[in-house]
C-alpha cells in the first residue's frame, strides 16, 4: 500500500488508498480532537437551546391559562355588577355593597407577574459552555463513530434493496448500473492514486459566539512552545535563534527581535533588538536565562555593539569552553625581550591576542582567592625577567612573593616592615631618576645600564598605611622614572586601597572578583550594564576543578571593549627552571642613578654600588637577620662574575679572605663604616654582615 501523503501511484495504489480513507471515516481518524471539540460544543448548544424552548412554551402556556382565568373572573364580576344594578332599580336590598362582587383574583394577578419576569430572564439568559475533556472528547468520538455506524448500515441497506429491485425489474438495467459504478469507481481510484493525500473534512462551525476560547476548537491559540537547551540545537542556527527566543521570553525579557545566531568555536553569537529598557536590564537576566539554556552560571555573556544604537545588544553563549586549548607560553631566552616591546597576556574568546608594553606603565590586578592571580603574575614576570632593560621587585607583605619565579627579583621584600622600606626605596629611586633626567628629556629611558623596575606587590591591602601611601605617591611618578608597580589585591574600593586609584592605572585586569569592583576599576558607573561581567566568572575551588581560573577582563591603552580574555598558566616546574636559567646568565643590575643639583642630592642621597648590592642579596633571601661573607660573595657574583668569580681557583678559605677584604675596601671607598662579625646563628659561625648593621650605617 501506497504510504498516505505520498506522490504518485496508479489505480491500485489509488484502490488502496480509498479503501484505506475508508476505514479512516469508518473509525472517525479522520476527525482530530478540534472537530470532536466542536461537535460537542454544538451538541451542547443543541440541547441548551431545546431546553430553553420547552422551557419558554411551558412560561408562554402557563401566562395563557393565567390570562384565561383573569378574563373569567372581569366577566363574573360584570355579571356580578349587573345583578347587583337591577335588583337595586327593584327596591330590594341585597348581600353586598352596590358595586361590590370580587372581581378579578389577586393572586392570578401576582401569578402572572412572576411567570412574566420569569419570561423576561429566561430572554436574558445567555448559552455557557462546558469546558471539553479529553473524557468529552472520548464520548464525542465514540458518538459520531456510532452515528456513522448506523448510517453507514442504513445506505447499505437501502442500496441492498434497490439492487435486488433493479435485478428483479431489469437486468440490463442492472448490469449498466454496474459497470456505470465500476467506471465511477475507476475514475475515483485513479484520481486519488494521483494524490494519495489524507482526507480531513472541514472543522464544523460553531453554532454560537462562545465568550470565552474553549479549549481543543480553532479559536484557541496554539501552545505556546516550551523552552528547550540550546545544545538540543545542533548546528541548526534557527534552532539556536527559537531556543534563545523561548529562553528570554521566559525571563520576560523586552526584546523585540533576536536574528539569526553565527555559530563560533565556542557556542553562538546572537544580535538581538531590545524592545524597550537598557542593555543593563537584559543582563540583570543573564544568570536565568544561563539556567534555562542549560548551560554555566558564567556562560551567557552580552554587550552593547554600536555606540549609535542602544536597542542592539550582542549575546554570546558559550556551550564549550572557549579557552579549552590555549595558546602554549613562548619560549624566551634571558636577556632576549626589552620591556617596551608588547607581549600577549593572553588570547580573547575571538582567539585574538592581547598585546602590552609594560615600560612605564603600572598595573593593577584585582582577584578574589582561585581567580587565577597567580597565572596573570607569572605571565607579567616571565616576560619582564626574559628582558636585558627590565628588573623585577618581588613585594609581598604575607611572605609568598612571586613564588617559582622569586630567584628573579633583584630584591626582595616579603613582610610587611620590609614591604614598607621597600616601597620607599622605590620611591626614592623613582625622584632621583627624575632628578637626573636631562633638560631635554621627558622621561627616563631604559637601557641595559639603566632598566625599568617592574614592581609586583601582592596582597596590597595587608600594607600598613605609611606602604599604601608611599605606593600611591610612587604611582605617581612611576611613568617618567620607569619604575612601575603590578599591585594584585582581591579588593579594589577606597577604603581597602586607600585611595581611589582604581581607575587611574594604565593596565587594569579584572578577574573572578565582587561586582562591587567592577565600576571602581572600570571607572563608568554603568559598566556592568555595558558587558563588564568579571564577577559572574567562577573562582576555582582547587586544583581539582579549574572552573574560570585564568579568565578576565582587561583595560588597556589597545583594549576598551568588555571582552572574556584568558591567560595560559605557566606551571610551576617550568617557571622554576625559566628562573633559573636566567638567574644562570646574569639579571640587569638596578644601579643608583647621578643625581643633579645639591637640593636634590641632600633629600635623596644614593646608594652606593656596593651596598646596594649586599641589600639585595638579603633581599632575595627574604631579609635575614644577618648573611654570612660566602653567600654575600655568591650574589655579588651573578651580579658581577668577572669580579667576583677571580678568586674561585683558590681553596675555599684564601677566596673568603679575599673576597671579604675586596667587600670592605670597597665599602671604605663609598664612605660606609660596617663591620663583619662572627654570625653565632649560622652553621660554623662564619663572618658576616648584620641587616641591622647596614641600616644604622645607611640612617
């Protein structure tokens, strides 16, 4: 058999085709629940208005017979009236009163009145419906199936009939209306082989004005279509466009339209048309309209696109993740990078690069605990370390510091008292440089001999006040003397910071953070409502599970627009050995500059090369109490190998000795008292040099 609503097909698949419709008609398949639903709702009518008509003959009946009565008793009561007239022309005295008698009844008075207003309601009375069931739809079903039963029955025996007539009467008759039949039926047969459509007869009129929509008839509205995940879209962008159409719909979003989504690498891109309200109010949405789609809290993202048109409003949807696979950290050799030449911090979800220059420039880096500071910090400092121009100062009050990569600070400053002199030593480097800027010079150029200091300084918040200040004061500062800070701190408001430099840096990254940082850093009141959305991204919990670890936000002198951006994470065992490779082949040395004028040389003395150096060497040691002449001379040795190292053909006390004499001639030279001592605290109880010493010398 022909499958129905097929094209094509002779007269067999057309036979089969009417048999087929026939046996649909035969089981009322050929009926869907709106004619059912209608067919009952008009049997309802039917009955209602036959029931009214009963009822409204058996009102119309009762007022006639109410009527009848009353013209009796006005015809009793003339009778009654004239008696009652000629017995008084005659002189006799009757029963009653003249003109008395009755007359007409009361009560077939107030009878008819209450069928009258009975009348008048019934009038008013209007047909209600019964809301259809799918039991009513069952019983209806089964009454047009039994309906056409019985007609069927009755045609066939009636046909039966006038068959058996027609061969009693003639059977040439007979035989032509057969082979008319036969012919009719060929004709049909083959017209509908041509088709093979269904049948499905028009839907009967409703015989009323219902007022209200029943349900299951044409007047109701189809369903309107639930909401479904968008990964149940395929690659299908209309699918895509209804399941974000139904998802914003739910969330009564005011949205006009949403036009056909672009499929990306990491999910789609849809335009939409707000109807009314703001871009912000959409993205007030954004968490539920994630949860109904069916994807991350952190997985919805939107932006305004035209800055000429406020109704257009860029949503992107990230069913994967779009920085599953990133790019791998270049490769850098020491010494092989100059701080102002850009590098990438990482790559935006369009797969573009983020470029940087770090020279004269300070960043800030704001980050709850598993946003993923760390990575960005080790990203800033691979590169800076890999530069012939640039030095980098590990400055962490809690004590944890650049971490794999500390061995490449120069100095070190990991409490919060040393944090403090550290800052100041920054600044006070940071005003000589100025000072000793030429007439004609802007700012300070960097080179092998002199390099930008890059400045990390983590948990900026665990500062003392006089560290927060002196830092601000540096900030200020810091583009004409090159000396920059990177400040990282899981709090970015006023009174955590300080003082409102939130949106005053150069370079300002925006990790997994609180809401109430992002207008403080981005500096516009409305720029959660424009796409800056760091703070749904989800901090990781552990090592365990990444969730947006590494993904952010950034302001840049080249970047403005609120784009998800991730940095690769450099792990440890890699940064360790890039750490030490360069370490292995010489750090710039961070020299105090000449300083021009009296004035300036009296508020800002140098420091001397030597002494300079030995503060360093406790500073990448955390600032020990005290440094024994051996791991003094071990520093000073990378910092200066054709000096230092002379001596390294000699057994291990003649190259002490002598290294401890070129020490205190050189601090003779510079004009600085300090002497060695005997360090009972260390193993041996070498000679050495105590922190404390140095200061007092140095105050």
């Amino acid at each position: 058999m022909a499958r129905a609503g097929s094209t094509g097909g002779g007269f067999g698949a057309g036979a089969a085709h009417l048999r087929a419709e026939w046996g649909r008609w035969w089981r009322t398949e050929d009926w869907t629940d709106t004619h059912v639903a209608h067919y009952v709702l008009n049997d309802q009518f039917r009955t209602w208005q036959r029931f009214q008509q009963r009822n409204r003959a058996e009102v119309q009946q009762n007022i006639g017979l109410l009527k009848e009565q009353q013209k009796y008793a006005r015809q009793a009561q003339i009778m009654q009236i004239n008696r009652e007239r000629t017995r008084h022309r005659q002189g006799r005295s009757g029963g009653g009163m003249y003109g008395g008698g009755g007359g007409a009844s009361p009560m077939i008075s107030y009878k008819m009145m209450q069928w009258a207003s009975l009348q008048m309601r019934m009038g008013q009375q209007e047909f209600r419906h019964l809301e259809i069931t799918p039991s009513q739809l069952h019983i209806g079903r089964g009454h047009v199936r039994s309906h056409r039963h019985k007609a069927a029955a009755a045609w066939i025996l009636g046909l039966g009939a006038a068959w058996v007539g027609l061969w009693w009467a003639s059977v040439t008759t007979a035989l032509v209306l057969v082979l008319l039949a036969a012919a009719v039926f060929a004709i049909a047969a083959a017209s509908a082989g041509r088709g093979l459509k269904p049948r499905r007869p028009p839907v009967p009129k409703l015989l009323f004005i219902p007022p209200n929509v029943p349900a299951h008839t044409e007047l109701a509205a189809d369903p309107e279509p639930q909401p479904f995940p968008i990964r149940e879209a395929g690659r299908d962008p209309r699918q895509a466009r209804e399941a974000v159409r139904l998802a914003l719909l739910k969330e009564k979003a005011r949205v006009a339209e949403v036009h056909v989504p672009e499929e990306t690498a990491y999910g789609w891109n849809v335009p939409v048309v707000l109807e009314s309200g703001t871009a912000g109010q959409l993205i007030g949405t954004l968490k539920n309209v994630a949860t109904t789609l069916r994807v991350g809290t952190s997985r919805v993202l939107a932006r305004a696109v035209d800055p000429n048109d406020a109704a257009l409003v860029n949503i992107q949807i990230l069913t994967r993740d779009p920085f599953a696979n990133p790019p791998a950290y270049p490769v850098r050799a020491p010494r092989s990078c100059s701080i102002t030449d850009p590098f990438s911090i990482g790559v935006s979800i369009d797969g573009e690069h983020t470029p940087i220059v770090l020279a004269g420039q300070s960043a800030l880096i704001v980050a709850r605990t598993g946003g993923g500071k760390s990575a960005m910090v080790r990203a800033l400092a691979d590169y800076a370390s890999a530069c012939f121009d640039a030095v980098v100062v590990d400055i962490d009050p809690m004590g944890r510091g650049l971490g794999p990569l500390a061995s490449v600070a120069v100095r070190s400053a990991l409490t919060r008292q040393d944090a403090e002199d550290e800052l100041a030593y920054l600044k006070a480097l940071a005003e000589a440089r100025i000072a000793a800027l030429g007439p004609t010079e802007d700012n300070m150029t960097v080179s092998s001999a002199t390099p930008a200091v890059i400045a990390f300084v983590d948990e900026f918040p665990e500062l003392s006040d006089r560290g927060k200040a002196t830092a601000i004061e540096l900030l200020r500062v810091a583009r004409k003397s090159r000396v920059t800070l990177v400040i990282c701190t899981t709090d970015a408001t006023t009174d955590v910071m300080g003082d409102a430099i939130g949106d005053a840096l150069g370079i300002r990254i925006l990790m997994s953070c609180r809401q109430a940082d992002v207008p403080l850093v981005v500096g516009q009141n409305d720029a959660v409502a424009k796409g800056w959305l760091p703070h749904l991204l989800v901090p990781s919990p552990g090592e365990w599970e990444i969730a947006d670890a590494g993904q952010y936000y950034c302001i840049t002198p080249r970047h403005r627009e609120p784009i998800l951006r991730y940095v690769s994470h450099l792990t440890a065992d890699v940064a360790v050995q890039r750490a030490r490779e360069r370490v292995a082949a010489g750090l710039p040395v961070l020299s105090w500059p000449a300083v021009n004028g009296p004035a300036t040389q009296a508020t800002t003395k140098p420091l001397a090369r030597i002494v300079e150096q030995i503060l360093t060497a406790f500073a990448t040691q955390s600032n020990p109490a005290a440094m024994s002449v051996e791991q003094i001379t071990e520093h000073l040795a990378t910092v200066d190998p054709a000096v230092w190292r002379q001596w390294d053909g000699r057994e291990r006390r003649d190259r002490l000795a002598a290294a401890g004499r070129r020490i205190k001639t050189e601090l003779k030279a510079a004009g600085i008292t300090i002497t060695s001592q005997r360090i009972d605290e260390l193993p041996g109880r070498p000679t050495g040099y105590r922190l404390t010493d140095i200061r007092d010398a140095l105050s």
